[in-house]
C-alpha cells in the first residue's frame, strides 16, 4: 500500500527553514519548481539565525532532476534551493550542492553547511575540509555561538559516526576529518573569544 505524500505541507513548512526576509523569494521559487516525491520528509534539526527559532529537514526525498530543469530562477532562489538539496536523502546531492553553498557570504546557510558536518558521509566532510578556505569563518563562528547547543550535538554526532564507521577501520580519531574539522573550528572560535 503506497502511503500518501504531503508535498503541499513540505512546502509550507519549508517557509520556517529560512529567515522571514526570503519570504517573498521562498514563495516565488515554489511557484516555479516542481516537486516530486514518493517518501515524506524527515524534520527535526532546530536552529537560531539572528534569535529567529528555525527548523530544517533532516531528509528531504525529492526528485532532484524534476527541481533543477531551466527555471528563471533568481541567484538568491538557486542558493536556498542548494541549501534544501543539502537535505537530500542521496549523498552525492548533498555533497553537490555543498559545493554551491559553501563560499556563500549569506549568514543564512550556515546552518545547511554545519549539519553536513554531523552525517555519515567522509567524502562530505573531506570536501568541507579541502574547501574550508572558501568558507565565511566569521558567520560560521557568529553562527556557533547563537547555537551552541546544535554545535555541541553535530560533535556529539561526529563523534558517533567515527566511532560507528571508522574506528574499526584503524583510522586514529587524531586522523578523522570530522575531529579535525571540529578543532578547526573550535579554534577559530576562540580566536574571536581571545580578541
């Protein structure tokens, strides 16, 4: 029996995934895109941005090919449309829309960049760590301290999957992309503490 897939309400709650001044461009992107989806999203991950309680999808099981056709869609909607495709349940979408998100200057998707760093997936965190130049340390850090709890449970997260993954694998912890992405950035945040 094929369960009943909500996409209207996925969309709906998608407005809370993003600050209230993407509103506008939020409802222009869904009027253009066509979503697709044998599966429901997963929701979960709640964050701040600016004091503002938000809220993502853990998992989000749309047809990417049927969201990417030519759209006029503006450079602002292209960038919360990569942010969402960082939601994606397949991990190569993830991982390509990384790329597009992750020398943004927008404060507003860190939180897609941050949650990438507590999942499964090495080869995203390898490409987190060869392009962390790219990223905008000063909103990542801004970031992290407005949500020190989310930080706090994406190392928990890290810590879980090395040991899950890679621990049996003779990989030391030291060696671990996600333990040296954590100390990268706890440094950087103390940096801006010490100043």
């Amino acid at each position: 029996m094929k369960r009943s897939v909500n996409i209207e309400d996925e969309l709906k709650r998608l407005k809370n995934s993003f600050p209230k001044i993407l509103e506008n461009e939020i409802e222009n992107l869904l009027l253009l895109i066509k979503v697709n989806s044998e599966h429901n999203a997963h929701w979960g991950y709640e964050f701040y941005l600016k004091n503002n309680p938000l809220e993502m999808p853990s998992r989000i099981y749309w047809e990417e090919h049927r969201l990417m056709r030519s759209y006029n869609l503006s450079k602002t909607a292209r960038k919360i449309l990569a942010c969402i495709l960082t939601r994606h349940h397949n991990g190569y979408i993830r991982e390509k829309y990384l790329k597009q998100i992750i020398d943004s200057n927008e404060y507003w998707t860190l939180p897609y960049l941050v949650q990438l760093l507590g999942e499964y997936v090495a080869e995203i965190l390898d490409s987190v760590w060869d392009n962390f130049d790219l990223v905008n340390s000063s909103h990542l850090v801004e970031f992290i301290q407005e949500n020190e709890i989310y930080w706090h449970k994406t190392k928990q997260r890290i810590a879980s999957y090395w040991d899950c993954y890679h621990r049996y694998k003779n990989l030391p912890k030291e060696d671990y992309v996600g333990f040296k992405l954590i100390n990268r950035i706890d440094e950087l945040i103390k940096k801006k503490n010490d100043t």
